[in-house]
C-alpha cells in the first residue's frame, strides 16, 4: 500500500492538537522511538529541529557491531546487546545494511599491539557472546597469501579476521521515520520544541515552524531524544512543574570526525588498526571509489552543531593509516570530511575513548511522564527504542507489546521481488538480479544504486516509467527528476543537501556543477510547492 507523503512542518489535516506521547529529536533514537511507539498504537508526534540524522546519526563510522574494543574496559553488557542486535538489524533491512569483515593486521614486533593471545581471548568473547546465524566467526590469516596483505606493509606477516556490519546510518534513521509514520505518528522536521511547560495534566509544548510560526500541541508524555542537546533541552527549553528538577544528568560530548579518501585498496573487507595510543581506527570500503577512515574521539566544549573537522585530526587519522599502508595517506588526499558528536552519558573517565558507549533510560514521574534518553549507539537503537516504549507505557499505565524484533524496516521486505528470504547479502544480491529482469531499461549501475537506497520501494520510484527518459531529466549524473520528487513528497527532503549527503551520498560522486544543478531544482521545486496551513497539529 502506497505511504502517504510526509507533511510539511506546519501541515494539518485536522484540528486535532493533542497526542499520546511527543518525541524531540529527529536522530537515530528518537525515530525509533516514535516508530516503536505508533506501532503499539499511542499517537506519537516526532519533532526535529533540522533535518531528521542531521547530526550525529548520519555522522558516525556506519557500522553494526558489538564494539570489539570494549571487551578491553570490561563492557560485557553491553557488547552482548549490541552483538546480539546484528543480525536482528541485517535482516530487517538487507538493502541498507550487510556483513562485512574484518582484518585486523599484526606485527609480532611492534611493541604497540596488543599480544596475540588477547586478541585470540578477545575474539573467542565476539564469536560467543550471542548467538550468530548469518555472521561467520573469526580465524586467523596469513597476510603474506591473502589478499588483504597486499596493501598492507610488509612486516604485517599475519592477521585475524571477524565479522560485523555495514549500514547506511542516515538511510536507517529515515526508514525508522517512515515506518513511524506509516503506523499513525506525524514527523515535523526542521521544527523545533521552543518551549515545553510540564504539570499534573500533561506537557505544553509550543513548536516553531521553519517560516518561524509558532503553534502549541498538548501531550500525555514527553520523550526527550535530543542527542548532544538532550541535557541543554531540559536546563533551557523545558518548565518543571513546581518544586522539581528536570536535568540529574551531565553528557559528556565527544566529537568523532573521519576522512575520505581516494580508495586504498580493492578487496571489499574493512581494516580494524591498532594504534600506539591504544585507540583503534577503521579502514572501511566506501561508496566504491573510496575509503572511510576513522575515528577521533576530542572532547568538544561548544554547540555541537558547529562541530568540525580539526588539522590535527586529519593528521592523526592520516598517520596511523600511514603506518599499515605501503602508500601513505596523504591529508592533501582527503576528498570528505565529517564530523559527529557523541552524546555520552558522563562516568568521570579520563579518556573519552573509555566513556561508556552503553545508553541510560531516565523516567521521571513527579508530574507528566517524562523519559530522556541518555548515550547509546547506532547498533543498539532498536532495542534502546523498545525498552523506551516499555517505559513509557508503563508511565502512560498501559504497558503495550513489544513489536519491532522480527520486523522489516521499509524497504526491506524483499519477498514480493524474491520469494521467502534467505540471507541477507544474498538476498539483496536476488533483488537487484529481478529488477534488471523487470526494468530491463535501467543500466545496471543505476539499479544496484536505487535497489541499496530504496529496496522493495524502488517501485514509488520509477512509478510506472518504462524508459529511462519517463524518470524525467537527468538533473545531474544518474540522478533523475523521478527520484528527486520522490524524497521530497516521501521522504523529508528540502534541500541539495538532504538529497546528496544524506539520502544519499552522491555529493561525493559529482563535481560542483553537478551539484549546484541539484541546489537549482531542489530550491525550484520547493518554491513551487504550496505553503503549508499552520493551524494546528495532527498528532494520529
């Protein structure tokens, strides 16, 4: 059944100006919430300040793992959770995600490496922890035969090879969004919460629409999602009711900035280097022609929407790269750079890479039920946002059943184009097999693009072309006016920028006239869109 398309910031389709729960925060955690929530039939209204991952959830290093090294500071909880979230994400959405190993290089005489028995101990943990279905284990390699030596420096003579996954981060917060969506919830983007009075009868939450028009929504309860500015929402944004305190908790902020670069290597396993510092970066292969190196871990003091890249940071990124590959990676190479910031919870550690990683649910109750959500990450979304809905349930005095763990995410119902599931990798591999059936007139590389963004929805994409011409023009190389429409009316985006670096990541792949053709039509075509209604706020 065709999704509605999302409503404009300000759009109303009733006068309706109440919900169950209101969601502030448009990242990873706060769509699954909402989407979790409208599933189990509350009414949820979700709304983001910019647009939905512009942050932290489209900034990180795009992986689903277990976090190998935090077996070393004794995470075992949480490394647990988060292996066993795996392959419950890979099979919700195999177009968005899949496995990817890992090749982890030694050098029996650099004194900086961990000893081979703890990485063997260490790895024994990865494989054992939860249950694998999909994943392989791991085992050892010898560099000098296999492929992923060649790159590597000669006295990398052995190594070791594991499995975790890749994900399309910003993808995966969108689907959460769609998803919420399409069970009941309204998402507001770039609308932001100015105000939210909290008493006996519920919250008062005053929301400001992108032309600055302001309207006000009543809700039962309130889930603050907002990531870095989580802790600042509840000392700045939110009244208590008399007599109470909202903020008990502090947030340490680090920022984790990455690089890309022209690739620097052909085979398709990722690298897990160990550096002298006992920090660890990634080598993962990106977008085709390139590779993703990261990340820094720099404590940041400051808005963390102004979080940039430092020189030292390329550098440091560049240098320990340096010291695994024969060719050195140059900082003069670099072709992208991001940064994210990491909301975690404050545990007094010295160093920001030894900040647990591990999320904390805080629900208060004195008044209207308020659940803020404290650190986590990316692989643990899923089950941070049942756990959330539990609560907020139970705040709301109807705890409601647990729905999402089996569930594909939109898109990743793959059976209508292949038939009953197999694998993950191998089923993408059959989807993208029957749309070329299908769509014989796609070139080949625009199909596996369009089947790894969109999968089983590809279809409200092309719509009912049967040419490459009926896609509409080629605004720039291998995007059309058919795709461009499509994530506008379906799927939030407003700008060049929501197109080419996070509903994609094709800004990488085209050259500044390219893009600018995509800023010109994404700025036509929303001037030609009507001007939202701003009465009222639908939240069913």
């Amino acid at each position: 059944m065709p999704i509605a398309p999302p409503a404009s910031p300000g759009h109303s389709a009733s006068t309706s100006q109440s919900c169950d729960v209101l969601v502030v925060g448009g990242g990873i955690n706060g769509c699954g919430i909402a989407r979790d929530l409208a599933g189990r039939g509350w009414r949820v209204l979700l709304a983001e300040q910019d647009d939905l991952a512009a942050h932290t959830s489209s900034a990180s290093t795009k992986l689903i793992h277990g976090g190998l090294r935090y077996l070393e500071y004794r995470e075992f909880a949480l490394v647990r959770k988060a292996l066993q979230e795996r392959e419950v994400l890979l099979k919700s959405a195999p177009h968005i995600m899949w496995p990817l190993r890992f090749v982890m290089p030694h050098d029996p005489k650099a004194n900086f490496l961990r000893p081979v028995w703890m990485i063997r101990l260490g790895l024994f943990l990865y494989d054992h922890l939860a249950k694998r279905e999909v994943l392989p284990g791991s085992r050892g390699v010898d560099l000098r035969q296999h492929p992923t030596g060649a790159p590597l420096q000669p006295g990398f003579t052995r190594g070791f090879i594991y499995s975790d996954g890749w994900v399309d981060d910003a993808r995966l917060v969108v689907l959460n969004a769609l998803d919420a969506q399409a069970r009941g919830a309204q998402v507001l983007t770039r609308t932001r919460v100015v105000a939210a009075k909290r008493s006996a009868d519920g919250w008062l939450a005053t929301l400001r629409g992108p032309d600055g028009t302001e309207r006000q929504v009543q809700a039962r309860a309130l889930v603050n999602a907002a990531g870095p500015w989580a802790e600042r929402f509840l000392r700045d944004t939110a009244t208590p009711a008399a007599g109470e305190a909202l903020a008990t908790k502090h947030l340490r902020l680090v920022k984790g900035s990455h690089i890309v670069v022209p690739r620097c290597f052909e085979h398709d396993h990722a690298y897990i280097f160990q550096n002298p510092d006992k920090r660890i970066i990634f080598a993962i292969p990106y977008e085709r022609d390139f590779t993703l190196i990261g990340t820094t871990d720099q404590e940041l003091h400051g808005d963390p929407r102004g979080a940039k890249i430092a020189p030292d940071e390329i550098a440091y990124l560049c240098e320990q790269a340096s010291r695994y590959f024969t060719r050195p990676v140059r900082p003069e190479e670099v072709v992208w750079t991001y940064s994210g910031v990491r909301p975690l919870l404050d545990d007094a550690a010295g160093d920001p890479s030894a900040v647990t990683r591990d999320y904390l649910l805080e629900t208060q109750t004195g008044a209207a039920p308020l659940l803020s959500v404290w650190g986590g990450k990316i692989t643990t979304f899923r089950k941070l946002a049942e756990e959330a809905a539990d609560e907020v349930g139970d705040m709301l005095g109807e705890r409601r059943k647990p729905w999402t763990e089996g569930a594909f995410l939109p898109g990743g119902d793959l059976r209508e184009w292949i038939g009953p599931p197999q694998r993950p990798d191998t089923d993408f591999e059959r989807l993208v097999q029957t749309i070329g059936q299908r769509h014989p007139w796609l070139p080949r590389e625009l199909t596996r693009r369009l089947a790894r963004a969109y999968g089983s929805r590809i279809g409200l994409v092309l719509g009912k072309a049967e040419s490459l011409a009926e896609l509409g023009a080629e605004v720039a190389p291998g995007l059309h006016e058919a795709e461009l429409r499509y994530l506008a009316e379906h799927e939030w985006a407003r700008s060049a920028d929501d197109v080419l670096w996070r509903r994609s990541k094709l800004g990488l792949h085209l050259n500044e006239d390219a893009r600018q053709r995509v800023l010109d039509w994404m700025t036509k075509y929303m001037n030609e869109q009507p001007q939202a209604s701003s009465a009222g706020v639908t939240c069913s």
